[in-house]
C-alpha cells in the first residue's frame, strides 16, 4: 500500500472515530459501539506502528482493495475464510450478550415466593426459555420452556416465544389462552419443525399456584414431604393451531417447593452411559427441599456433576426453583 493511500485510510479512520465517540457520547455505554472503537483503536495503532496492512495470519501484505473496502480487515484474501469464522464468533457472542439480557434475575422475591434460576447454555446461546414476571396484582408468573433445535435458530425462536408471553401477560391473559395464543401464533409464523415445550404458571401470595404445562418436562413439586410430578396438560406449543391446554392448581405450604428443568439435566449421562433420569432428580429434590432455592439449584448441580464424572454436557440446561419465601 502506498504512502497516500496510508494517509487516506488515517484520516477515514480518526473520522470515524469521531463519529463513534458521538455515537457513544449520545447513547450512552453500548457495548456494540464500544467494540467498535476498540476495533478503529487497534487499526490506528498497527498504523502508527507500521504493522497496518498486514494478515494477521500469514503476515503477507493485505490486498489493497480490501482495505480499502474494510480499513479494519485484518487478514488477507487468502486467510479471509479464518476472518469470517472470527466474524461469525463476534456475531455468536453479541447473540449470547443479547440473550443474557433477556432472562430474568437469577433471584427474586416476588408476591410472597422466593425463587431462583441457573442457565447453561451447551454454546454460546441457548434454546432454553426461562421467565420471570412479577404482575401488578401480586401474583408471579414463571416460565421454563426448551425450543426444538439448538444454536442461533433456537435463540431467536426462543426471544421469539418470550416476547409473544410477554405481549399476552400484559394483556392480563389467563394461563390457559395465552398457550393457546402463543402456540397459535407460533404455528403461523414459523417453520413447521418449530415449536417448543413450555410449563408455565401464576404463584399467588395465598400459596395457590395455578399451572400448565405445554409438552414439558413435569415439573416437581414437593408438598408435605412427598414428591409429584405434575405432567403435561397439552402437546408442545406451536405444533397444532388448534391446540387446547388445561390448567391445574396445587397450594404450596411454607415447607413446599416446586422445582422446574429442562431435559438438558434429566437427559444428562454418565462415564457408562447411564441417563441421570426424572427419579433420581425427584428423590435429589425432595432430600433439598428444605434448603433455599438458590442453595437447592447449586445442590443438584453439585450431584449432577458428581454424576456425569467429566461427560461432556451434551445439552443446554435451565433450572428453576419457587418455595414460599420466609
Ligand atoms: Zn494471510
């Protein structure tokens, strides 16, 4: 690359530069924006350096026409397949950023009960959907669902799902009609090989918590010391258009807890390929019942560990956990 051309691409650059900084300076943190700035830093200081216009890889001289097309292209046309992975990273990482920004607190006190969730996506994103809603009336909704698929397809099917319930909750909703809506409205929109289990429920301050569960893994519940799953009251969402869910209700006491996972914990496997299975994590609950919820999660996680002796996680995990706060 000439001399000039050095020249052109430095004034492009500090201009764009500026513009970010106003970008920044208008919006406020942006981690976006900020990477970007990183990004136009480290092109300034490869050419106060004299390394601008090398492949990183190789260290050949960049293509003038790539540079000029991308001041910031670090490889050469050669090694570009080796940039479009990292482009490709860079996109993974903003979906994992932008995913994390849609769960709920990994803890909450709301309408009376105490709950606590964990989230292990197997990649940088999940297909795991779980929710948190406080309501004005005092009541707190959850949600935990899994997305048929995994990767960005997953994730975008599940910010999908989330913002449908999101939309229905605060339209006051009943449980059973928001699944019907939800499912619906996915059946129209999406592909036919997308649609996703979802146990949702509405916990109120009374203790009262009224269910429904969408082809999802049975969610737990542990009254009076014995455990019961509560099984599915409809196919998965997003499978028949038509399709009807019932909702049922148990009353949770002080001592009780209701546990919700998906299968990426139940489906988990050991050295000699032995499934860790729906049993053994009931009894597991049921012997950490007692404890608060975030302590349980770490519990099971704990055991699933010990179990799984360094198997490869094969699954995106979710978990939550509700008892009536103290
Ligand atoms: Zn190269």
């Amino acid at each position: 690359m000439k001399d000039d051309s050095r020249w052109a691409i430095r004034d492009q650059l500090a201009g764009r530069r500026r513009r970010l900084e106003d970008a920044l300076a208008a919006a406020g943190p942006e981690p976006a924006l900020e990477d970007l700035l990183q990004e136009v830093d480290a092109a300034l200081d490869r050419l106060g350096a004299g390394t601008y216009g090398r492949c990183e890889i190789c260290h050949d001289p960049i293509e003038d026409e790539l540079l000029l097309a991308d001041p910031l292209a670090r490889f050469c046309k050669g090694d570009l397949s080796d940039a479009q992975v990292r482009a490709l990273q860079e996109d993974l990482e903003l979906a994992a950023r932008i995913q994390a920004g849609l769960l709920p607190k990994a803890e909450m006190q709301a309408g009376g009960w105490s709950v606590a969730r964990l989230y292990h996506p197997l990649g940088a994103v999940s297909g795991d959907y779980c929710d948190l809603a406080p309501a004005a009336d005092g009541t707190l909704f959850f949600a935990m669902g899994d997305v048929a698929g995994k990767g960005i397809a997953a994730s975008m099917l599940m910010a999908h799902l989330q913002a449908m319930v999101r939309v229905l909750l605060e339209a006051d909703t009943p449980l059973g009609l928001l699944l019907e809506k939800v499912s619906r409205t996915l059946c129209e929109t999406t592909l036919p090989a997308h649609f996703a289990t979802l146990a949702c429920g509405r916990a109120h301050p009374s203790g009262e918590v009224e269910m429904a569960n969408a082809g999802h893994m049975p969610p737990l519940v542990v009254r009076g010391g014995k455990v019961a799953e509560i099984a599915a009251t409809g196919l998965p969402v997003g499978m028949f258009c038509q399709a009807k869910f019932s909702v049922s209700k148990v009353v949770l006491g002080p001592d009780d807890a209701l546990l919700l996972y998906t299968d990426g914990y139940t489906e988990s496997r050991d050295p000699a390929g032995a499934e860790f299975g729906r049993e053994r994590l009931a009894s597991l609950f049921a012997l950490n019942t007692g404890l608060p919820p975030r302590d349980l999660l770490a519990a099971l996680m704990h055991e699933l560990d010990r179990f799984r002796a360094g198997t490869p996680v094969a699954d995106d995990l979710s978990l939550m956990a509700l008892r009536r706060a103290p």
